[in-house]
C-alpha cells in the first residue's frame, strides 16, 4: 500500500497578515497590497532587490513562499503546483493601459514580461534554485482534487522529493496566498479535506 | 548638462525600480550594466522606452544602445543631442 504523504509547513497572507503553520509573523493595517508587501519585504530582512521589479502577482507569490521555504535545504527537487482564478489579470490590466491610448503609446517590456500566471512560479524558483516541475492552473476556485493529484503524482513518480502547493490570487487590492508544503513527513495527512480547509478558511 | 543627468537618474531610478538606490548613489561614470547598476536586458528595453516616451528619440538601431547606455554620462550627451522634447 502506498505510504501517505504529508504536509509539513504552510504560509497565508491575507488582510495585511502573513502567517507561517498558523502562527503570524507580520501584521499591519496598511490598506494598500502595494505599501503593504513592500513593509512585510523589509520585515522580512531579505536580501534581494529583483523583488521590487515583480509584478503585485510575483511579489505575494514570492513573499509566501520565502517565509515558508526560509529554512527549507535541498530545494532544488521541489515541485510548484500553484493556481489562481484570476491568472495574470492585474497586470494584464495595467499593460493594456500603456497601450489603450495611441497618442501616448509607450507599452513597458518590463510589465509585459509579468502578464503571464506561472511567472510567479518562476521567480519562485529562481530564488531557491528549483529545478524541478512547475505548473500553474487557473480556475474559479480551488481545484483541491485537480492540486492533490497533481503533487501526488510528481512525488509517487519520483519526479519530486517535494511539492509546493497553493492558492495564489490576486487582482487589484483583493489577494490571498496560501502555500504549503507536501512531503513525505509532516503533521497533517495530504488529503482534498486538508487542503481545501488549509486554503478556503 | 549637470540637471539632465540629476534628472536622468531619477527618471532611471523611477522606471527600473531600483528601490534601494537614491540619485547620490548613482556616480555620472559609473557603468549601468554588468558591475556597475547591474541592470539586465530587461531593464536596456525600458531604457530605451525612456527615451522614446520623455525624450522623444527612437532609437533605430539597437546597436547603437551599447554605447549610449554605457553610463549617465554617455546617455546624458545622446539626449542632448537628439531630444525633440
């Protein structure tokens, strides 16, 4: 019989909150995503100045998965499997106003290269140097069953010693990022009720 | 000459988003790329959207960016010398 499969860690950032295994490690009332990220950055002390170029997308994306991996060694066989519902529409949106106007058509490479979902992930996994599957599936809500089979695969077929997981949304001042971890040790079982609790509470 | 470079590096600053680095940090010679700002491919596109959107150059060649965007200096001069606003 197959040995069960854990998670281990998790983060949440949500209504100016960051949170690791249930427990909150920043907070403020700042109302704004993009003061409110910039102030957890600095809290966070982390060294590493691509951060302010990201996308608002990236920089939750990044920031959830930086206080949960922090102490994480061997990263380079983690998996992503993320997902959203509202893709890369934040930055769709912004791009879209550089060029809406032809009179003052001045469309930024720098945007541009953000309009795309899984360039979150990707950030991800330039910082800890993943080297391993990466996916991204967007839908209305979170496909716990779609996410449970897609880490348990990568981890059964050995292309994975570990998964990152999660629900990283984001659209104007509206966002929320849960990510946590699968592996093969952990405290709580890898079901679709855990994870659907972990992400939709 | 010495108010367009001051206001090139804000401008620089600004559009690069180089959140931990102020107009005193950046030196006329120092070099933008490689060991100097450090700035990426990425960042030479926006360069040249600068240009082109407060300067009103567009520039023709991309080759010609090599040089131009060597220091503040050598884009202060092109700016000089080709702006139409």
């Amino acid at each position: 019989m197959d040995r069960p499969l854990y998670i281990s860690h998790y983060s949440k950032i949500e209504n100016g909150r960051i949170s690791v295994d249930g427990n909150a490690i920043f907070h403020t009332d700042e109302a704004q995503f993009f003061a409110f990220i910039k102030q957890a950055f600095k809290n966070q002390q982390i060294d590493y100045s691509k951060f302010y170029k990201m996308d608002n997308l990236s920089k939750l994306a990044f920031l959830a998965a930086e206080v949960l991996l922090n102490e994480e060694e061997d990263k380079e066989d983690i998996a992503l499997v993320l997902s959203n519902k509202s893709a890369s529409l934040d930055t769709d949106v912004k791009y879209q106003g550089s060029i809406q106007d032809a009179a003052n058509f001045f469309p930024s490479p720098a945007v541009f290269v953000y309009t795309l979902a899984n360039i979150c992930g990707g950030e991800i996994g330039i910082r800890h140097g993943m080297k391993s599957e990466h996916v991204f599936f967007v839908s209305d809500e979170f496909d716990a069953v779609t996410i449970f089979n897609y880490a348990t695969y990568l981890i059964k077929s050995l292309k994975a010693k570990k998964v990152l997981c999660g629900w990283v949304e984001l659209f104007e001042e509206n966002y929320k990022a849960v990510l946590y971890l699968v592996e093969e040790r952990g405290t709580a079982l890898h079901t679709t009720d855990t994870i659907n609790k972990l992400v939709k509470n | 000459m010495e108010e367009l470079k001051e206001e090139l590096k804000g401008k620089i600053i600004e559009v690069l988003n180089l959140e931990d680095i102020s107009v005193a940090d950046i030196d006329d010679s120092d070099a933008l790329f490689g060991d100097g700002l450090g700035l990426d491919s990425i960042d030479a596109l926006e360069l040249i959207v600068l240009l082109d959107k407060e300067y009103g150059i567009k520039l023709s060649d991309p080759k010609q960016g090599k040089s131009i965007f060597e220091s503040v200096n050598t884009m202060a001069d092109y700016i000089a010398k080709n702006r139409t606003k």
